[in-house]
C-alpha cells in the first residue's frame, strides 16, 4: 500500500510532538511549532530534491510567517550514506544562493548514524526521525534561541543521556509505530 503525502506529513507532525518536543530534545521546538511549515518532496532523485530545497530556501527567505522548514524526501535519499553525501550538496546550494550565514540546514533520517557509533546506539535516535528530511533553519533566530538559553552546551549530551535511559529498542518501536501509522 502506498503512503500518502497526507500520512507522510502526519506522521512526521506526529515525530516532533512526541520524539522532538515530548522529549525535549529540542527545547526550542514547542516555541516555533505554530510557525513551521512541512514540505513535502515528491522529488524522485537527488537533482529534482535539489531545485525543492532551493524553491523551500526561498519559502523561508521570504516568508517571515516560516519560522522553520522541514523538507521531507520519502522517495529519495534512503541510504544514510547516500543522504549525507548529498548534505553537501544542499551546503553549496546555500552558498550559490548567497544564504551561507542566513539558513542552515540540519539533518534528519531514519538510519542516521553519529560518527564513531555503532549503529544500534541510542544517541542516534536524536536525529533519527520517520522519513529523511532535510531542516531548513533561519540562522538568525538561532542565534536567538541560543543567546537566550541558559546552557546551549549541555543539550546534546542532555539529548543523549535521555536516549540511554529510553534505550535503543524502545526508540526503535516509537519511530516504527510512526512509520506504521503513515502506511495504514
């Protein structure tokens, strides 16, 4: 059965309020939920993913209503290896468009894997969500978001304390649980 675009967003909705904000892995995220825009790419290859991401950069340039976007590629990009390649990519596209310093781009996929971690770690599941995504950020609110948070410094290893305690295999039935409920 195919999943619809409909469902892939639902369910991605579904991942950040309950993996990214229900865990307060992101203590930003609450504060800009009503301002995030899912945009889904029906992008079959990485070519057709790369004119999305420069159409989303725009959305977000000139759109002050997008406080943060998230570009979602189900049908591209599945291989984590593949996806990180392309994270380049979509970096020297910000830097043709001129947008280096202005958006960043954060990464999100459901294979990701932190460097010198075994696959299985629970610390990946910070980045690991129900479909690859790419999270286009203004730069400008982060810097923002950081100067106003108490210690900025403590959320990652925060973030990876919280993933131990849940442990791998429960974070691995939550983000299957999200993928089901977008295929039934």
């Amino acid at each position: 059965m195919r999943v619809t675009n409909s469902e892939i967003i639902t369910a991605t909705k579904q991942w950040l309020q309950e993996i990214v904000i229900g865990l307060d892995l992101c203590p930003f995220a609450k504060h800009a939920l009503g301002s995030i825009e899912f945009s889904l790419s029906e992008a079959p290859d990485e070519q057709h993913l790369l004119a999305d991401l420069e159409q989303a950069c725009l959305l977000l340039q000139n759109d002050s209503r997008v406080e943060t976007l998230l570009l979602i590629h189900p049908n591209v990009l599945q291989d984590f290896d593949a996806y990180n390649q392309f994270l380049s990519y979509a970096d020297s596209l910000l830097d043709a468009m001129q947008l280096e310093g202005v958006i960043q781009v954060a990464s999100f996929h459901p294979e990701y894997q932190f460097a010198e971690t075994d696959f299985e770690s629970a610390e990946n599941y910070t980045n690991r969500s129900p479909y690859p995504m790419l999270h286009l950020l203004r730069e400008a609110s982060v810097e923002l978001a950081i100067d106003s948070y108490p210690d900025v410094d403590a959320i990652p290893q925060r973030n990876i304390g919280t993933m131990q305690h849940l442990g791998s295999k429960n974070l691995k039935s939550k983000l299957l649980a999200l993928q089901t409920v977008s295929k039934s």
